[in-house]
C-alpha cells in the first residue's frame, strides 16, 4: 500500500489523538506508533537502512493527510521525517553512530545558528539554546544549525552556515512550549552546555550545495537521486506542505459549519452570494498553491534524477513559489475567519484552534514570502539580491 494511502486509512486514529496533543504540549505516544506504523516517519530513511526511500511528492502527499487531519502530528511528519533524508548526506560513520543500533532512531532539529560553535581540533565546542525543536520529546538526537568560522566562496570568505548532530545525551530538553497554536508538537528548547561534537557530525551547507562537483559524504554510500535535493528548497516544502494540509483541514470544517449555520436574519449563511464567493476563492487559492508546491517537488526531483544541478536563480523561483502560496492561503484562511461569528472566538470551538496552527505555522523563518519575493525579484532584474538561504 502507497504511503499516502496508509496515511488516509489511519486518519480517525490521528484526529482521536489531537486533542490530547493539545493538552499535553507534545504527540502522545500512540501519535508517534501511528506515525511509525504509516511508515512516514522513516520514508525518506535510505533503503539499506529499511527506509522506504520514498519520492519525495509521495512522502509530501501523506503529510499533507496528516495535517488535514491532526495539525501538530502533521508538523511532526513533515518536520521529523525530513531529517532521515538529511542524515543520509552525512558520512557514512555519523550514520553508522545514529542508526547502527536503531535505525528507527529519529532526529528533532532547530536550524537557526542561535548557539555557539567554534572549531577546535578534530571538531567542535558547541553551547548554547536552539528553540522550535518540534517532536523532540521522542527523539534520540537534534541536529543544530550553527556557524563553524568561514569558508571561501570565490574571491570572498562567506560564514560556513551547517547542520551539526547531537545525540540525547549531549543535551538538554528544556519545556518552553507554552503557545497559542501546534501545542501537540513539543517544540521545546535544546540547550547544550559545552559539548565536542567531532568533525564527522558537521555538514557544511554551502560547500554541497552551490557547488555541482563537490558530493555531500553520504552521497557515494547513498546515491539515490533523492539524496540530490538542495537542502533549503527542500526543507521549505516539508514546512509549508503540512501546513497547507492545516488549511485544507480548515475548509473542511468551515464548509461543513456553514452549510447547516442560520443567519441571524433569517435562512441559512449558505446562500450568502458574498459567503459562496469567499469560499470559492479560498478553494482556488489553496489548489493553486498546492499545485505550485507539487510543481516545485517534481521539478527538482527529475533535476536530480537527471543530474542536473539546480541554479540559485531557480531554487530562488522556487522558494518564492513555496512562500507566496502559504502566505496568500493564509489570507484567504484569514478572510472566512473573520466571518465565522463571533462563537469562534471561544477556545474550545473546532475553528479557533484551527486558525491558531495555521497563524503559528506560518510564523515559520521558512515562510517568510517577503524575503523570497525580493530575492527572487531582484534576480529577475539584474539586481543584487538579498541574502536568502536557496
């Protein structure tokens, strides 16, 4: 059975499960059992390491559904189940010390370098507080993002931006996830207090990725075209795939609601010409993005499997794609909202909460649309773009 199909089929087992979510601040651990059990936690986990090596618009799909459903464990999905693609890349002996004894073992992860990290002989001293790290709870290790010194990029030296992986015992969970929305992803702080991390557990991100004859290490040992992704395009889809899942989730509910909802006038809010117009355009405004999205998916994984390396000024088309998409959903989102009645402002109604993982989901760094739009902008006009993670 497709990987999306078992994520349909265990859909009332992931709704049961959201409200618990909610309250405890993290995915219950039958959540978790049913991410495993769909097996979309590990599809993008290497074959050799009993991964499904899923392609990639398959394992978007099925995350999708997740979030339709169950907004926190759909986050988890897209967010914890990118990081087997990302382990595959490093070398072989960092994959050998993460997935050697368990190959089930799931990384959590926070990218922004807000910690420390300073290369010392044979690796690196590593302090610090990373927050956002989203189903860390059930995780046996985080990778960070931080900056390791400088590296050359043509006649400059550019900050050396990677990704660098702690094991459990290398840090510490600290519980600051107190929020208005996605409070069933865990998404706590990781705290580091003086750790060496050896060199094998850092990549470099501009060393693999603008340039087309350097491989990342695990690439020779892991030679899926999967595994020839660009990291920050990548990691933009499986933020904004779940949560346009979310927002798919949201119309099923607003239109359900409103089609049995009376009008204080008399009849039903359903034969509003305004209400019909508005749903309308959040119906194609959602297609369009999700349609945009799988475009970019496809795009990039033929590019991969021809060998194609992709160009900034492409990657910087394809981020605007992404980012543009979810930020116009969340107006369309916003617009029925706010003519819900003003019920949805009690938080135990089903749209509130709603409405709130989506308005979190989309404070994400990774879909912020202005940036990519003038990034991609500037491109388009010869300009000098600014610096975007592409």
């Amino acid at each position: 059975m497709a990987i999306t199909d078992r994520a349909r089929r265990s859909v009332a087992e992931f709704t049961a499960d959201e409200g618990s979510a909610s309250t405890e601040r993290r995915l219950p651990d039958s959540t978790w059992k049913h991410l495993m059990d769909t097996g979309v936690l590990r599809a993008l986990q290497p074959a050799r390491w009993g991964g499904e090596e899923t392609p990639l618009v398959d394992f978007l799909d099925a995350v999708f559904e997740v979030a339709r459903a169950a907004p926190s464990a759909g986050w988890v999905a897209g967010v914890v189940g990118s990081h087997p693609w990302q382990l595959a890349l490093f070398p072989e002996e960092t994959q050998q010390e993460v997935w050697g004894e368990d190959p089930t073992r799931m990384l959590s992860s926070s990218y922004a370098p807000t910690g420390k990290v300073e290369p010392v002989e044979g690796g690196y001293r590593v302090s610090g507080r990373w927050s956002f790290s989203s189903g860390c709870d059930h995780c046996g290790g985080v990778i960070l993002g931080g900056v390791a010194g400088e590296i050359e990029a043509g006649d400059s030296r550019v900050p050396d931006y990677g990704s660098l992986i702690l094991l459990r015992e290398e840090y510490r969970i600290d519980d600051t996830w107190f929020t208005s929305g996605l409070r069933g992803t865990g998404s706590k702080d990781i705290v580091v207090d003086d750790v060496f991390v050896p060199a094998r557990r850092f990549l470099s991100h501009h060393r693999y990725e603008y340039h087309p004859d350097v491989l990342a290490p695990g690439q020779e040992t892991n030679p899926g075209p999967c595994y020839r992704l660009p990291w920050a395009t990548f990691f933009n889809l499986v933020i904004a795939v779940p949560t346009l899942g979310m927002a798919q989730g949201f119309l099923d509910s607003w239109t359900a609601a409103t089609r049995k909802r009376r009008a204080n006038w008399g009849g039903f809010v359903s034969e509003d010409p305004l209400t019909q117009r508005h749903l309308a355009h959040a119906y194609w405004t959602l297609d369009a993005a999700i349609m945009k999205t799988r475009r970019v998916a496809i795009e990039m994984t033929e590019a991969a499997q021809a060998g194609v390396h992709i160009e900034k000024e492409t990657r910087a088309r394809y981020r605007w794609d992404i980012t543009r998409g979810c930020e116009l959903v969340g107006d369309a989102v916003s617009d029925l909202y706010r003519v819900s009645s003003g019920r949805v402002a009690y938080v135990d109604h089903p749209l509130h909460s709603q409405y709130q993982n989506i308005v979190t989901a989309l404070g994400h760094a990774f879909l912020a649309a202005d940036a990519n739009g003038l990034a991609y902008g500037a491109r388009l006009l010869g300009a000098t773009p600014p610096e975007v993670q592409l």
